[in-house]
C-alpha cells in the first residue's frame, strides 16, 4: 500500500489540545487507513487522543501526516484541511 506524506502548520493560537486532537482521532477512525502525526521527533498513532495531546505542538509548529492504507490520500487530505482551517477555532 503507497504512504502518503504531507506536513501542515498549525495555525490556531491554542495549538494542539485536547478538542484539536479529538476532532483527528475522530477523522481517523471514519478511514480505513492508519495515520501517524509526528512533531519535532516524537510520532504518535493518530486514533489516540492521549498519544496525540503528547506532541504538545504550539501555535506555528508543524505536523508531519503519515497515512497508510486503501484510502490514505483521503484521509490525509481531511486531516490537513482540519489543521490548515485552525480546527475551527479561528474567526
């Protein structure tokens, strides 16, 4: 099955908390493909609120999105528009 990569910056001002991260474990678990999200060095499993909450990832910092599976390009593609649209906290 083809990985497919993509790197998003976060743009709200709260960063990565808890609401941002269950909105993408929420994501995920509608696929059928696994993600991984890594920032500065530390990836984690995407379906995981507590892994994802562990990135600790601040306003401006950037995600690495690693997606494996039948609809990985989808899932990919839905997740960096949820972090490119600040995880609709920006008005």
């Amino acid at each position: 099955m083809p990985e497919i990569v993509r790197t998003v910056r976060v743009p709200n001002p709260a960063g990565l908390h808890a609401r941002p991260c269950q909105a993408i474990a929420t994501i995920v678990q509608r696929h059928e493909a696994a993600l991984r999200v890594a920032c500065d060095g530390l990836e984690v499993d995407g379906r995981s609120i507590l892994e994802l909450m562990t990135l600790c990832a601040p306003c401006e910092s950037t995600l690495t999105l690693r997606a494996t599976g039948a609809d990985a390009d989808e899932l990919v593609r839905s997740v960096a528009t949820l972090v490119e649209n600040g995880f609709g906290e920006m008005t």
